[in-house]
C-alpha cells in the first residue's frame, strides 16, 4: 500500500499523534498540510534508518518478512509463530557462535557496547545509534550484524518476553514506519521498503540471493566471497549458498568476487546492459535479481510482448532504411530496446525488423548526429525538428522501393556498406600514397593524424609502423614502443599477420597501457584488411577503436608476470603518492583508503583487491594463500602487531610464487586502537625469507 492511503487510514487523534511526534514545527502547520508534511518526513531515508536501528528485536525478523512478502503485510495470525520460530534459530546460533560471530574479538567488542547502550534505555538514543554505527563501520561488521548481535543470550533478557513482537510493531508504528490496518495486520508502505532493506543490509530477499548465486561459480567466486567476508569455505556449492545467505553477505560483494568479464557474461546472459564500470555492472545484476527479472523471462515474457507497431516501409525498404547505418548505430539502438544484438549488420537489421517496433519509433532513439549523416549520405535536406528528419528518410526509402529513388533523392537511398569497414578504406586510400619502402619518418604523418582525429586523442599518442622485412618483429615493435603510444598501427603483410601477432605478445612488458592494432596488406599489394586489435585490459579508448575498425578481432591478454614486476614499482611509487592522509580511524577504516590509493595506483575500475582480516598466527599462511589464490591483483592485510613479521615473511614466500599478485599491503593495528604506517610490500621489493 502507498504512504499516503495508509496515512489517509488513520483517525484524526492517531495522525494528530504521529504529526506531532515526527514533523518538526507541527503546532504551527495548518492541519490540511499535516498528512503532506508527514508523508514528505516519513518517507527520508535517515527517518527510517533511525527508528529502525534503534529498536530491539524481533525487529529484524519481522521487517524481514514485510518487505519479502508481496503485498508487505504482516498478518500476526499467520506470521507471529514463523517469526518467533525465525528469532529462536538467531539466538541459539548467535549464542552459539553459529552467527554473526565471522571476527569473533570485534564481534564481541561490539555485543559490549550494545548490551550497555541498551541497559540504560529501552530504545537507543540518536548519540548512541551514531556512536554505534561508527563503530561497527571501524570494525568492518555489516549492517545486519548489528541486528543479529542482539540476539546472543547475554542481551535477550533486555528484550525477550512473550509481547515482544507487538511491542516491537506498535513502536514502529508510532514512528510511522508500519501501520495497523486492523486488528493484528500491519502494513508496510511500498515507498519505504528500499529505505528498510538499506537500514537492514539486506538488498535481497534470500530467495532472490539464492538465485543470483546459483548462477556463480562455486570454487572461485563463491569461495572467494566466504573468504572474504571470515566464513568457512567448504562444502558443496549449496552449503556454500546458504552460508553466504544465513549470514546475510551482501550480493554485491558477492558478485564483485567476479572479472569484469564474467560478470559481463552473466549480465549478457540474463539480458542486461554490459557497458560501464564495473561497479554499476554488478548494481544493475543486483537490482535485476531484486525486481525479480530472472523470474520474468520464462513464465512471462510473451504475456508481456509490446503491441505491434503499424510501419510505413516494406521489408525490403525496411533493410534498405537501416543497412544505411553503421555497426555501432545498429548496436546501440538494439540495446535501447533490449533487443539481441550481436552478429553481423543483416543479422542486427533482421532482429530490428522482428521486433514489434515502427521505423519512427526506431528512429526516434537515434542522435541527431546519426539521422543527419544518413540524410547527408543521400542528399536530403539536413534541417528541421527531429520528426521532420525522420519522415523525410521515410519518404525517400518508401519513394526508392517504388522504383523512383531519383526522383526523391537524386541518385536513390545509398546504403553505406562500406561503413562495415569502419576507418579502414579512408586508411586504404591515405596508404595508397605513400611508398612504403620509403625511410623517411615522416611518411605516415597523414594515416597518424587521420587515426588521432577520429579517436579524439593527440597525434603523439598514435604509432604507425611498417613491418615489412619479416625479420626482427619483436626488435621493431620494441622500437616503437619506446614513446609508449596510446595506439600502435602495425602495417604488415597478409601472411604475417599471426608471426607479428605472437611478437606483439612479447613487447606488451614494454607499454601494458597500449592498443595494438594489425592491417593486413593483400598479395596484390592494394587491398588493405584489418586484423586483430590486441591490448591488456578494455577502456574507453578500446571502445573508439572498435568503432572504427569494426571487423577487427579483439584479443584482450594476460599482462606477463614479467610484465606486471616491471610495473610493480611504477605502481608502488603512485601508492605512496596516494597515501597524503593521516591514519586515524575516527572518520573512515584504513583498509577502505588503501583500497583507495590501490585502486588509483592501478589506475583501472577492474583491479582485484582482496581484504584479510587475520587475527591468530596458526592459520596465517592459509588466510594469506586464500587471497592470493583467489586471483587478486592486491592483498590488503589487517593484523594485530604480534604477527608483523610472520606476515612479511609469509607474503615474501607466496609472493615470490609466480601469483597474479603483484602488492601487498599491511594495515597493524596499534594498542590504542589506530593503524600503523601501511607496509607496502610488492614483487620488486620483497622481504627477505
């Protein structure tokens, strides 16, 4: 039920109450304001979060089962014995250690400070919801951690009696967060739910985590995600399940566990956007399994099928309007429709002609820029509103199919096949000027300038290097890395492309940060064709680039761990350069920094950072080999001082392995409760075994 139909529910006395104990100034709002005014204060998240943090349990347990529920009632003739059989379960394993209890010192520290928050009052106080939640941020505990904690036997006696759960509903419906609807029914209002689940960490029903992780791998990633977060990491990959989703993990960091290019696979799969980074990658996989989209594609998606739309053109005018725009065009507009795109131009043209969608609708998600280069290619009239641009492209193609092309557009509608090729015939015809054999330096000024203009990027960023002499491939690229070129143009012959290719491979140490691209020159030595673009991670540029050459294939390569030692220091040098900050842990966690600077060191959204938090000696060397087997680029350590050294030379050992670890950094935790100066420790600068 919406906010405003349950507050348009209440009698006069109860919202006078609620007005007056929530809405700043109520004495002075005149009273046909008073249900806008609290409407607007309910609905804040700090609102929710507070009311919510405060109160004791079974206030989990019971906003738990509002917002998973469909209709976000809680009916108590139904729900009161699945709720108090849920809150026994917490007690027995929260007292037990079974729950919540992942860094057992920190847990403990923060039960202390509950249980004597809570002897004072029934209900924590704003200070004390603030110093709570300080705390438990430093202690690296989630947010529902700090719900689950109430439940161990040494706090129980503060809250624990047969009128619990109505006490816990009546008080939130006395801050406005539940509302009786009528005897034992109470009702959580739809704008609120987001609001609740973020007070609770919990951003998924457990049915919908459960989902999401099946599609995960259990070995790496799933293991990964155990690891990280303290829990035990054996067992089937459905113990491993319910383990993550007993403990309340949060999916984001669960996913996170994933390459960028398996979560990208995954969103793929379940029909989702790929493009961004890596954070709103995960987010939108999250939010997907959260409306329940995962659910939709099988039982609902012909129910739910748009009406089909009335188009002007026939099919082959239809191919005829679209065959006109580029690869890239095509493939955007599918996936503003969410519409398959890959494959070929026909096989993109036939997915938007089984689509239920007209060519003005089509159109209409086109840029400006894109509907007037098609109306430039054919000679038409570039002026006017957007609507007016469209029919005049409709009129033209419809007039072609007719058989009187020129009469509309002079020459008929030209199909721009050549833009398949992307850049590579302009390039063909700027080559075909120059004497390859020549030695002058300057000689491929031209095919630079014509490549930097169109990537946006400066001219001294774009290589170009003929490779004719089939000797000394490796020698030659080294050359012209040597100024480390944003992009490097590789002009070689058709059958040298693989040799050149392998080369390549062995030069990336040199400049890791480069595009490698391959045009291939024809026997006939006049017909140019792109080969393989080759480079060490995806960027933006990476995305121009394959823009224009739109026929390329795309190698994306392991850095070398030769290659990743050369840039050990490099990286090491700009870590430091990130750590100007003061290590107190008043306003932010250490660890959270360092990630931070690791993150601008590597100078990449994708780097992999692994965070251990190690508080015994004897499991030291597996909490460590955990890490690092885990495929991250950097391991952050949190230890107490008494392991320093075993730390350092643990990591010396492993590192020293051939892993794809290349830093690590050690946070020390100090007796009066800050860290110490990071230990930095890479491959470069190990310390002695």
């Amino acid at each position: 039920m919406r906010l405003s139909e349950l507050i348009v529910g209440l009698d006069e006395n109860e919202l006078r109450e609620l007005v007056f104990r929530i809405v700043p100034g109520a004495p002075e709002i005149d009273r046909d304001l008073w249900g806008r005014k609290l409407e607007l204060v309910l609905a804040q998240t700090g609102h929710v979060e507070e009311v919510i943090v405060a109160r004791r349990p079974p206030v989990a347990s019971i906003l738990l089962r509002a917002v998973e529920s469909e209709d976000r009632i809680v009916d108590l003739s139904d729900a009161k014995k699945a709720i108090k059989t849920e809150v026994d379960d917490w007690c027995r394993k929260v007292s037990s250690g079974e729950l919540a209890s992942r860094v057992t010192e920190r847990s403990l520290i923060y039960r202390r400070m509950l249980e004597a928050a809570w002897r004072n009052d029934l209900v924590l106080d704003e200070s004390e919801v603030r110093m709570l939640r300080m705390l438990r941020e430093e202690l690296g505990l989630l947010r529902i951690e700090h719900f689950l904690l109430a439940h161990h036997v040494t706090i129980q006696p503060f809250w624990r009696g047969d009128d619990a759960i109505v006490d816990v509903l009546t008080a939130l419906a006395e801050d406005g967060v539940m509302f009786s609807i009528r005897d034992g029914v109470w009702a959580l209002p739809d704008e609120l739910v987001p609001h609740v689940r973020r007070a609770l960490g919990v951003h998924l029903s457990r049915d919908a985590a459960r989902r999401l992780f099946e599609h995960m791998d259990s070995r790496s990633q799933l293991k990964s995600a155990l690891a990280d977060h303290d829990l035990p990491t054996s067992g089937s990959k459905a113990e491993r399940i319910e383990r993550l989703v007993t403990n309340f993990v949060p999916p984001q960091r669960v996913v996170d566990t994933m390459h960028i290019f398996d979560a990208r696979d995954l969103a793929r799969n379940l029909g989702l956007h790929v493009s961004g980074p890596k954070d709103d990658l995960v987010q939108r996989i999250v939010d997907h399994f959260a409306a329940g989209g995962d659910l939709l594609v099988d039982d609902e998606e012909d129910e739910f099928q748009p009406l089909k739309e009335e188009r002007v053109l026939d099919r082959r005018g239809f191919e005829t309007l679209f065959l006109g725009l580029k690869g890239h065009q095509l493939q955007r507009l599918l996936m503003a429709f969410e519409l398959h795109h890959s494959g070929t131009k026909e096989v993109r043209v036939a997915s938007l002609w089984e689509s239920p969608y007209s060519e003005r609708t089509l159109l209409g998600k086109l840029k400006n820029p894109d509907l007037e280069e098609l109306l430039r290619l054919n000679g038409l009239d570039r002026k006017g509103p957007k609507t007016s641009k469209i029919e005049r492209l409709l009129e033209a193609v419809a007039a072609e199919s007719a058989g009187s092309g020129e009469e509309a557009g002079g020459a008929g509608f030209t199909v721009a096949d050549e833009e398949d090729a992307g850049i590579v015939p302009e390039l063909e015809g700027l080559l075909a000027d120059i004497d390859l054999s020549s030695k002058s330096t300057v000689r491929f000024d031209v095919v630079r300038d014509r490549l930097a203009v169109q990537l946006e990027i400066e001219p001294g960023d774009v290589g170009v290097k003929y490779l004719g002499d089939p000797k000394n491939y490796r020698n030659r690229i080294g050359e012209a890395l040597r100024v480390h070129p944003s992009i490097l143009l590789l002009l070689v012959s058709h059958d040298e492309g693989d040799a050149v290719l392998e080369a390549t491979r062995a030069r990336l140490a040199m400049s890791s940060d480069t595009i490698f691209v391959t045009l291939l020159l024809a026997s006939n030595e006049r017909a140019w064709a792109v080969g393989d673009i080759l480079c060490v991670r995806e960027t933006n540029l990476l995305a121009r680039v394959s823009r224009l050459l739109p026929d390329a294939d795309i190698q994306i390569a392991s850095l070398p761990i030769e290659a990743q030692d050369v840039q050990v220091k490099k990286i090491l040098a700009e870590f430091d350069a990130q750590l100007s900050v003061q290590w107190s842990r008043v306003d932010l966690a250490g660890e959270v920094r360092v990630r931070r600077a690791v993150l601008r060191a590597f100078d990449r959204v994708d780097t992999v950072i692994r965070t251990k938090h190690i508080s015994e000696g004897r499991n030291i060397g597996n909490r460590i080999s955990e890490g690092i087997g885990a495929g991250c680029e950097a391991l952050v350590l949190v230890i107490p001082k008494e392991l320093e050294e075993a730390a350092r030379l643990e990591l010396g050992r492993q590192l020293s392995g051939g892993s794809r670890t290349v830093l690590a950094i050690v946070l020390v935790e100090k007796e009066d409760g800050d860290y110490a100066e990071p230990i930095v420790i890479g491959r470069e600068a190990l310390p002695d075994a």
